[in-house]
C-alpha cells in the first residue's frame, strides 16, 4: 500500500480544536454497567476532515455525542481548545441520518432554527439562512415544506441547519446513509468541493459512517474503533485529494486494507496498515466464543455465492455483489470462519476444502455436514450436546445455560447467543428447542448417540 507517501490534508494546521483525554463512558444496564468508550483518547485539528470507522455497536455514535457534549463521559475530559467542557459544545453542528425537519416549517424557517440560540437581530438571521441555503443548492426551495422534497433535497437541509450556525467543527453521523446511491454520491461530491474550496467556515469534520469507500473518498484521516468496548484500533491518514476524487489503485488498496482490518478483529493493526499509528490498543482476546448472529440461510448463501465466484473473492466486490453494508457482511463473515467454510484472507473471502463439499453437497448431506462441524467449532453447541447426553431424560432447562452465559455477557448478550446456538443447532438436528418451556431435548433417541 502506497500511503506513506500521502500528507494528511491540504490545509491540516496543527490548532487542537477538540480533543477527548481518556474518555470512558458506561451506560446502565439492567443489573450491570456497560462500558462503550474504554479509555478513548482523541484530537481533533484544524483542517482535518476525520472518518470514525468501525462495527455497530463499537460507540461511534456515543464518541461522537461526547465530543459534542450532548453525552457526559463517565471518566475522562473533553477539551474545547484547551478549556474543559461541560454541556453542549456550541462549536460543533451536528448533521444527523435521519433528517429532523419539522415538517410545519418552510425550508428557510427549517434553517433559521438553527440560528435560534444566538441571539441575532431577526434580519441578520434571515441573512445568513438565506446564504446557507444558497450555499448547499437549495436556492429556490426557501420556500418549501419538508413533505415536497425528496430525500436528498432533505438531508440539504440538514447541512444547512448546521453550517448556518457557522460551527467551527461540523460532526455528521451517518450523513449519507438513508439517502439513494446516487443522491449520496451527489451530495459527497459537493461537500468533498466545499471543503476543499473552504467555502463553509467549518474548520474541521468528524464523520461517523459505516462506509468505508465513504470515508476513503472523503477524508484526510480514519478512525477505526474496535468493539466491545469502543477503543481506538487504528487511526491513519486517508488519501491525497487528488486520489480521493479519483478512484483509482491507491483507493481500491486502501479500501481493500480497511475491509480486511475490519473483518479480521483480532489481527494486529500493524500487518494490515503499515501507517497506523504505533501502540493503538489491539482487540481484546476472547477466552470464549462469541457466536455472530446470522441466520443459516445467510450463510449458505453466502457459501453458495462464493462457490459460484470460483471459491475466492473479494471482500469488497462481495458486499457489494451481495448488495451488503460491511456490518452486515462481518457477522457472516465470522459465522463461515467459526464453521470452518470459508477463512477470510488477504481481504477476500475464500471457501476452505469442506466449503466446496458444502457447496457441492445436496440438502440432506449439507445438513450432515453441517452438524458435524457446528458439532465440533461451535463451543455453545458442543455444550448442549453434551449436556443433554448426560442428562438422564437427555433434556435441560435453557435456565442453566443462560446463567453461565451471563457472566461473561450483557443478560441481552447472553439471550442472543443461546438463541443463535439454539438456531444453528435446529438447523442441524442436533437437538430440539420448546419455545414455550424453554427446554432444550433430544428430538429422536438416535441422534442422542455419537453422530
Ligand atoms: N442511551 C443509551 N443507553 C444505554 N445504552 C446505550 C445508549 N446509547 C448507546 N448505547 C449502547 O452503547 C453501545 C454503543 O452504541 P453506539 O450507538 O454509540 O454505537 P455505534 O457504533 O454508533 O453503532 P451503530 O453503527 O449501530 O450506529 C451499544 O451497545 C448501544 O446499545
Ligand atoms: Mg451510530
């Protein structure tokens, strides 16, 4: 990968406009704290355009709400050009996913509410709502009702709502996510040019996203959180302008390192991103499995298209062949791994030997396939099986296991597991699950035999 060559910005100065020291942040649980934020420690500098990256659930969201001041970390400080914050940071504007228009608002009053804090006389207000909205390619519509524009002509909108404020950082989660293909890339393109004109005021930009190609088009730094808890898993720089705009080998390697970071948790950062920032805090190891939740007609699927590509392909052109979000792709991902169907490797996914003969296989022998090595890899089914053989009427109450899984669990947490081993191990008639009961039995006497 050709990134040590990149600056990070055309205009990153070196004025910390925000920066969070040890950030820690717990939310209550129903009978046990959940740390989000571990020890987050972040700046933010004048001129950056900075991606935060990383699977759902890693705190993205709650990082970028703490920065901003709405969210009170639990431990740690955020600084505001040195002074510690305390409330909402009145130099971030946030655009959000979801519009938040009120729909009995004109456009332009949609706008001005922005400026409502401040206190403006009324035509200094109208003044700049009205270059806002010129601004974003909302002229003519000051007029319109949330209802009579389309999604896009909306989240216009949203932007001009926070850059009217003139934020010094302008924070965005998930800006493009609800928008179409098209109308996304659109408002990309002219955020990515008023950016780089400098034709907002904004000093600085945190984006959430899911997105990695999103973020590799637009920003000059990324932000990588691993999960549970959030940290920091990779910072680096993103691309020169120049290749940002143009799509061309630098950004298909880069976007290709980030999917392979991405869906290999536990790898160190270092062997995939050569430009990572030393001594960034790795996945936690695990003692125990955690099992992802997807449902076996996924995986099969996913299986069966990797057969059909030729038993290899890319991680990115296969999220994209699947009309998958990268959070979506990464469960599977793991599911295959834990199976033993497919390994993903080099940032593509690749079926193993056995995944050709599951793919190969008809219904009957892909179930006993697939017994045999939910049997052996799946740790939670293993356990049933065993339990059960023990049992002297070969069934037990979930209770049991349940109880065991919440000590290394959130009780939710706990609840998905067992329902996803209860899920996979239906599929593979290793056992028999009473919903109503919530007893856990062996369907036949002779599966309760070594299979
Ligand atoms: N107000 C809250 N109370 C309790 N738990 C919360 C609250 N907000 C978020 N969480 C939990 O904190 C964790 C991180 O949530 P957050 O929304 O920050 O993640 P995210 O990375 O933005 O996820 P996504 O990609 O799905 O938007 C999740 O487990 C979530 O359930
Ligand atoms: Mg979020």
């Amino acid at each position: 990968m050709n990134t040590n060559s990149t600056s990070t910005s055309v205009t990153a100065g070196q004025d910390v406009i925000l920066a969070a020291r040890d950030v820690t942040k717990y939310y209550e649980g129903k009978d046990q704290r959940i740390l989000v934020l571990d020890s987050i420690s972040l700046e933010l500098h004048s001129g950056e355009f900075v991606a935060l990256l990383g699977p759902s659930g890693s705190g993205k969201s709650t990082l970028l709400r703490t920065l901003a001041g709405l969210v009170r970390p639990s431990s740690g400080d955020v600084f505001v050009h040195g002074q510690s914050l305390d409330g909402p940071n009145a130099q971030v504007a946030i655009v959000f996913q979801s519009f938040a228009l009120y729909p009995w608002l004109t456009v332009l009053d949609n706008v001005e509410l922005g400026l409502l804090a401040k206190e403006l006389p009324r035509q200094e207000r109208r003044r700049r709502a009205l270059a806002a909205i010129d601004l974003i390619g909302l002229d003519g519509f000051e007029d319109a009702y949330p209802k009579e524009l389309s999604g896009g002509m909306k989240q216009r909108v949203g932007f001009a709502r926070a850059l009217v404020v003139e934020p010094e950082a302008l924070f965005m989660d998930e800006p493009f996510s609800a928008l179409d293909v098209l109308t996304a890339q659109n408002l990309r393109e002219q955020l990515l040019d008023l950016w780089t004109e400098q034709s907002m005021p904004t000093r600085a930009i945190l984006m959430v996203t899911h997105n990695i190609d999103e973020a590799v088009s637009l920003a000059d730094r990324l932000v990588v959180l691993a999960a549970d808890p959030g940290r920091i898993r990779a910072d680096i720089p993103g691309l020169p302008i120049d290749l940002r705009r143009r799509k061309g080998a630098e950004h298909t390697e880069l976007v290709d390192a980030l999917y392979r970071l991405m869906t290999s948790p536990q790898a160190r950062v270092e062997d995939i991103l050569p430009t990572a920032q030393p001594g960034r805090a790795p996945a936690i190891q695990r003692p125990y499995q955690v099992l992802p939740h997807v449902a076996i007609g996924d995986l099969t699927g996913l299986v069966g298209h990797l057969a059909q590509a030729g038993g290899r392909q890319d991680l990115y052109v296969l999220a994209r062949n699947l009309q998958l979000e990268l959070d979506d792709l990464l469960p599977l991902v793991e599911g295959v791994a834990i199976l033993g169907l497919a390994v993903a490797e080099e940032g593509d996914a690749v079926l193993t030997d056995f995944g050709r003969r599951f793919a190969d296989a008809d219904v009957l022998e892909e179930k006993e396939l697939f017994r045999e090595q939910a049997l052996d890899n799946v740790e939670l089914i293993h356990q049933i099986f065993g339990k059960l053989q023990v049992s002297p009427d070969h069934s037990f109450h979930e209770d049991d296991l349940l109880e065991q899984l919440q000590e290394n669990f959130s009780d939710a947490e706990a609840r998905r597991q067992l329902d996803t081993a209860i899920d996979w191990g239906r599929y593979a008639e290793l056992f028999a699950y009473d919903d109503d009961a919530g007893t856990l039995y062996f369907e036949t006497e002779d599966v309760s035999h070594d299979p």
